[in-house]
C-alpha cells in the first residue's frame, strides 16, 4: 500500500503531527519519487519526477501539509530542487 499526503498523515497521525516541515516534504517526495536518503541538493529531475508527478507532488503538498497553496506557488517550473520546495512549503 502505497501512501501519500494526508493519507500518510491519518495513519500514523500522531508521527506525523512530530515531523518537520522538512521531514514530511522528504516524506512526500520518497513517496511519489520510490527514492530514499533525499538531499535538499537533489534537483527534482534527479528523483525522476516529471511535469505530471510535479503536479501530482504539490497536490500531495497541500494534502501533507494542510494547506491551500497561492496559484503562485504552483507553478511546478518555480522548483529545481529539493531546498526550492521548501523554502516555498516554509511560507505557510
């Protein structure tokens, strides 16, 4: 069984509410990428995440994190690595 997101988040709720920002970001990226030890450093590309699983990646952001992200913020071209989501996953 394969989870992401908020799915994550109500399986192990209590875990989850512990994490970090960086750790659920890291978290959501193992998941949709199936790689583990991720850097800030990596570039997404890297992880092998394509137009449709960066898409796939900031719906799962928003579910994870609980937020409404700014249609800004969205635009998948604004993220070449890992530390560029971040930094946008730490404006909310």
């Amino acid at each position: 069984v394969r989870l992401v997101g908020s799915e994550m988040c109500i399986r192990d709720r209590k875990r989850c509410l512990k994490m970090t920002k960086k750790e659920k970001l890291l978290k959501v990226l193992t998941e949709l990428s199936g790689k583990k030890g991720i850097k800030m450093t990596d570039k997404l590309e890297s992880l092998g995440l394509d137009s449709l699983a960066m898409i796939t990646m900031i719906i799962n952001i928003e579910e994870a994190f609980e937020v409404e992200l700014d249609e800004k913020d969205m635009n998948p071209y604004n993220f070449e690595t890992v530390k560029d989501v971040l930094n946008m996953v730490n404006k909310y």
